[in-house]
C-alpha cells in the first residue's frame, strides 16, 4: 500500500456517492417517469443500490422485463427528467464541504472523475456552485473510455497541472481504485458511498476512509 504523499498536490474525487449524495434526485426522475408510463414505482432503497451502475440499472429497476434495446430507448427521457430535477435534494455528503474548504486553505488543488455524461456534471456543479472551484472536471464522455481506464484520471491530472504520484483519487466504487492505481495516484475508498454492493476493503486501495472527516484528519489539514 502507498502512504499519502508528504507533499501533497491534489485530490481527485468520484462525483456521485463520494461527493454528492445525488440518489434522491436519480430517484424522483424515475418517479417521474414511471407516472408518464403508468408503471410502479420500484423502492428507493433498490434504486440507491444500483445508482453508481447509470441511468440503465436504475431504469432497469422499474421496467426489469424490458429487452436492452426498449431500455436503452428510455434513457434519453429519463436523463432529461433528471437534468430538471438533479439539484432539488442533492447534497454533498456530510464533512464534504469542509474537507473541500480544507483542502483550498491549504492550497492543495481538488477535481473531479466520474462516469456521468459531461452535459449533466457541468450542469449540476453549475447549480451547486462548485464548477470555479475544481482546479480540472473529467466526465464519462470526454475521452473515448471511462474509469476503471486510468485515461480520464490522467487527463485530470493534466488538466489541473498535477504530478500523478503526488495526488490522491478518492471513490465509493471499486472502478475508482482501479483507476486511481493505474493512473499512478495514491487510492482512498470511501464508506459513506453507494458502493454498488462491495466491500471496500475487498478492492485493494491504499487507504479506506468512514468519514470526510477521517480524511481530513489523515490529510492533516484544517480550513
């Protein structure tokens, strides 16, 4: 396992589940969408446990006999309900912005990788007043391939001018350690996440955090 770097120069982080706590907004889009179908509404706890997979898993919550092809054909009404909706119950987790606000005391540059379509991460750190803050944003479809591929987490690096060995990324899914490890950053699980089903000790990071707060503490940095 890698320590953390004495001379820190960025934090890389998953959006959603590590974050953001955007599952009740993800939800009420496929509330939404299942009044206009005239379908049941599956229960949220199902959802929230397949939320990290995308709007197909979720989707496929509420319509499981479905072929792919008449799901895949959901997705774009389903993404347009969530744009509408996705920063009405969104929040970011708890210690989250004090653990941004740490790092930016200290002058350590913070970004975001994560796997949603560019078109809504712009939109929602628009909304919650992050986007002039994050020194680099790489979403799912910016480069051609997405985590687990160490691509987008590389082009963050760049982007924000930061020595991959010196940075840490941090995620709530096993596909962030794998990205994070071969990009060549020092990896954090989060437990507070969606965790899509996983042990995060089970997913070989360097470090496993409970709580924004822990990191803070192991990053020794205070606002």
């Amino acid at each position: 396992m890698k320590p953390i770097p004495e001379n820190l120069q960025g934090v890389l982080f998953d959006l959603d589940g590590t974050l953001l706590d955007s599952a009740p907004d993800l939800f009420a889009a496929l509330k939404a969408q299942c009044g206009e179908m005239q379908v049941a509404v599956p229960p949220y706890a199902m959802v929230r446990d397949v939320v990290s997979r995308g709007s197909r898993a979720i989707l496929r919550c509420a319509f499981p006999d479905l072929d792919e092809e008449a799901l895949l054909a959901l997705v774009p009404r389903y993404l347009e309900l969530y744009q509408e909706l996705m920063a009405e119950h969104t929040r970011p987790f708890d210690g989250v912005d004090e653990l941004l606000a740490s790092l930016e005391a200290q002058g350590i540059a913070w970004g975001v990788v994560t796997n949603k379509p560019g078109f809504l991460t712009d939109d929602l750190l628009v909304r919650i007043g992050w986007m002039p803050r994050a020194a680099a944003v790489v979403s799912g479809d910016t480069l051609p391939v997405k985590k687990p591929d160490p691509a987008p987490v590389l082009l963050a690096c760049e982007r924000a001018g930061l020595d991959p060995s010196r940075c840490l990324f941090v995620g709530d899914d096993r596909r962030d350690v794998m990205a994070g490890a071969a990009a060549g950053l020092v990896t954090v699980a989060v437990r507070w996440g969606y965790l899509d089903g996983g042990d995060p000790y089970a997913w070989n990071a360097d470090l496993v955090v409970d709580h924004p707060s822990d990191l803070t503490r192991r990053l020794k940095v205070t606002a």
